[in-house]
C-alpha cells in the first residue's frame, strides 16, 4: 500500500465530519432566520392637543384628526410608499412630520420566540398635549409629555 492512500476508517471520519458540519451550518441558519413581515404599515395618530390636527401623507389629506382624538389609517388607503407624513394644525402649520421608506417599518419574529419592531415616528409636545404620528402595529413609547412653549399651540 502506499503512504498517500487514506484508509477506510480515515475516509469514513472525512465523510462524518463533513456531514456534521453541513448540519451544524443548517441548523444554525435556521435558528438564526427571522421570519420578516413587509407589507406597508398603518399609520396611527394620538392627538392629545386641543386642537384638531391634519393628516397629510405626500401631499395628499387623509383627514382631520379631532382634538384628544386618535385615528388609524389602513395602508390600503394610502398612495405607494416612500411616504412623507404631516401632521398640521388648522393654520397648515406643520407640527410634526416623519417619513417611511420601502423597508422600514418591519416587524420580525425570531425562532425562539422574540419579537422585534422598527417603525417610523413624529412627535410633538405643545403646551396643550402631546401629538404622536406612527407607522406600525407598535404603540410607542416614551417620557411623560414635556411643557411646549407658550403660543405654539396657536391654530
């Protein structure tokens, strides 16, 4: 026999050990992959001002939103994204404005059970409430409402 020839036992180790590292490779891509969902969110919006405040997403109204009022608008109602979203007062001074590209608002659900969300946000303290514009099923979040300054919230 000559020095370059594998034995049977070191041919079957080679093989083993190739296939467990396909199924370690595998197993881990599947416990690693989020299941992502995309489709183009909602927008909502918490008016705790005393005025009433427009929504406008790229130019076009969606609707007027009553003060202490809050609204949900459906996707399938708004035009493709990229969206540029206003929130103005009855003057059509604009208060708070986010935008929502391709992508960006997503939710993600990992293997083990997490859950992740990335949105898009406005928002505002005036010295009468607090005004929140969202993209997304996640309610956010955040510090008790600041003092606004005074006449900002003027029509």
């Amino acid at each position: 026999m000559s020095g370059s020839r594998a034995s049977s036992s070191d041919l079957r180790h080679r093989l083993a050990t190739a296939m467990l590292s396909v199924v370690i490779a595998t197993g881990l891509a599947r416990c690693a992959a989020p299941a992502l969902t995309g489709e183009p969110p909602d927008i909502h919006v918490a008016n705790g001002t005393t005025l009433p405040v427009t929504i406008v997403v790229s130019g076009t109204v969606l609707g007027t939103v009553a003060a202490q009022g809050s609204a949900d608008f459906p996707a399938d109602d708004l035009p493709d994204l990229p969206w540029v979203v206003e929130a103005r007062s009855p003057s059509g001074r604009v208060l708070t404005t986010m935008t929502v590209a391709q992508g960006q608002v997503r939710e993600t659900h990992w293997p083990d059970g997490r859950s992740e969300f990335v949105g898009a946000m406005g928002r505002v303290d005036l010295s009468c409430g607090r005004l929140t514009i969202w993209a997304g099923n996640l309610t956010p979040s955040g510090p008790v409402p600041g003092p606004g300054v005074p006449g900002d919230c003027a029509p």
